[in-house]
C-alpha cells in the first residue's frame, strides 16, 4: 500500500518517545477555564464587524427607504415586524456561533501523568497535536488560527471569528438560516418597492430623493443577492454534513470512517439537541445532546 505523507505524520505520531510529555506544560486549571471564549484574530473581528454593520444597513433601508414612507400600514407592520425578528435571531446566532467554545480539547494535557491515566494496553495508540501539545481525541482537528485542536471541527469560519466544531455548530447553522431568510425577504420586499416607485410619483415613495433611493435599493439587493447565494450554499452543506455525520476536513481529507454510523435523525438530534421542538431554532437555547460519548483518545 502506498504511503501518503498524512500516513507517515500519524505514523510518527505512534511512537512512544515521540509523545515527549516532559516537554508539555500542564494545562490551565478549573478556574481559568471559565472564562469566555473569544478569538483575537484581527481579520476575523473585522469580518464580524462588518457582518454586523451589514445587516444594520438592510434595517435601516427597509425600514427609512421602503417601509416608514408606505401608505400601506399593516404592510408596513407585518413586514417589519418580520425582517427584524429574523434579523434579531440572526445576529444572536452571530453571537452565540462567535463566542461558544467549539469544542477545544484541553492545551498542554500530553503531559505524563495524563499519558498514564489512560492506562495504555500493548498496541494502543494515542496521537498527540505538536502545536498545541495535547492528546487529540478521535475527529479533532488542530486550528492555526484559533491555536488549538477543536473536536469535530468543520472549518474555521472569519465572518463568525471562530471554528464550527461539536459545540456551536448549531448556532451557525441557525446563523446562515435567518441571514438567508433575511436576504430573500429583503429581495422581495426591493422588487414591490421598485414597482410601486414606477407606479407612484418618486418623490412620494421615500423619504430620500429619487436619486439616493435608487442607489440604497441597488446596493440592498446586491448585498441581499450575495449573501442569499452564499448563506444558502453554506446552509445546504451543513446539514448535509450534519446528517452524514461528516465534517467538513474529513470530506476534504477523505478520512477513513472510524466512528459508528447513524440515522441522519440521529445526527440532527445530536446537534440541535433532544427532543425535536421549537428549541431547535432558537440561538438562546443550549442543545441537550443527552448522554455524550465518551471522547476516544486511544486507537
């Protein structure tokens, strides 16, 4: 069989002196741990930043440019009632996604006294991160921007400044669910307000001049279009991801399957949490993933 560079690194991995536990520093205790977990990656911060100022424009266009000057109010009510809920849970899960801990295995825990209480049997294998200096459990995966092995991670994503791994993947998912819901009404909402401006005299359909109106409904429905595409396609994957029980670097990398296969319901369960109920789609409700399994250290 031949030997891929991937076989040869993990092969490196298997031998004992490799480990080098007296060069691990312990990992920090109980107390620091509970601190909030928060990225310092300045293209990351930045990319959430505009994320944020993004959604704030298409607020204040669909409601200054289209909805406030309507002579229609219930239109104007339902419409806005809506776009700003889905906004509203949009952005929370922007939040929630952006500082839960995804999944972070311990740093510095190959020390030798960690080594030791997993009891090793002759034959069993452990694999230690370089970088980080941690035993890896099974489907962890390290990170060089967030500087640590995340379990299950599926990528590291900068308009969220953080990886999506086992413990946040379900608030991103709910993240590129409302933006995407968000954008398509936004388009909608762009289409009847163009109409109802051909219809209607322009100076009586905003409360801009005609000029300035058509430039901040150009630029909505750009930005609405954009990340309509782009939200979709990243929603689409990561279901499809959830139900194969298949993170994004293992479909990549063509990692061979190690862990028992499940019902997609199950998949779904145990991201979003048991039972199925509304929870699912609220980014306010931590999921209940019910008995976790036991993270698999030794191969």
């Amino acid at each position: 069989m031949m030997i891929t560079p991937v076989h040869r690194f993990r092969d490196i991995e298997r031998k004992p002196e490799y480990l080098q536990p007296e060069k691990c520093v312990p990992p920090p205790s109980r107390v620091s741990l509970g601190t909030m977990w928060f990225i310092r990656d300045g293209c990351g911060i930045a990319c959430a930043v505009v994320t944020w100022m993004l959604v704030f424009y298409a607020d204040f266009v669909v409601l200054l440019v289209m909805l406030v000057p309507s002579r229609d109010y219930v239109y104007s009510v339902i419409n806005g009632t809506l776009f700003n809920t889905l906004a509203f849970l949009a952005l929370a899960s922007h939040f929630r996604a952006m500082l839960t801990d995804p999944g972070a295995v311990p740093k510095g825990n190959a020390t030798k006294e960690f080594i030791e209480s997993l009891q090793l049997k002759p034959g069993q294998v452990v694999y230690k991160c370089p970088k980080c200096c941690s035993i890896k459990p099974d489907r962890a995966h390290h990170c060089s921007v967030c500087k640590r092995c995340i379990r299950k991670m599926d990528h590291h994503c900068p308009w969220v400044n953080n990886c999506v791994g086992e413990n946040n993947q379900k608030y991103f998912v709910l993240f590129t669910m409302y933006i995407a819901l968000i954008s398509l009404h936004a388009l909608i909402m762009v289409g009847f307000h163009f109409l109802y401006c051909f219809e209607e005299d322009w100076t009586k359909c905003s409360s801009f001049s005609p000029p300035t109106t058509v430039i901040l409904l150009i630029l909505l429905c750009f930005e609405a279009l954009l990340f309509l595409i782009f939200t979709s396609v990243m929603f689409g994957t990561q279901v499809h991801s959830i139900c194969t029980d298949e993170t994004g670097i293992e479909q990549l990398k063509k990692e061979e399957r190690r862990w028992a296969k499940k019902t997609k319901w199950m998949n779904m369960k145990a991201v979003f949490g048991h039972p199925f109920s509304i929870a699912w789609l609220s980014p306010f409700a931590t999921p209940d993933q019910g008995k976790a399994d036991p993270y698999q250290y030794v191969v």
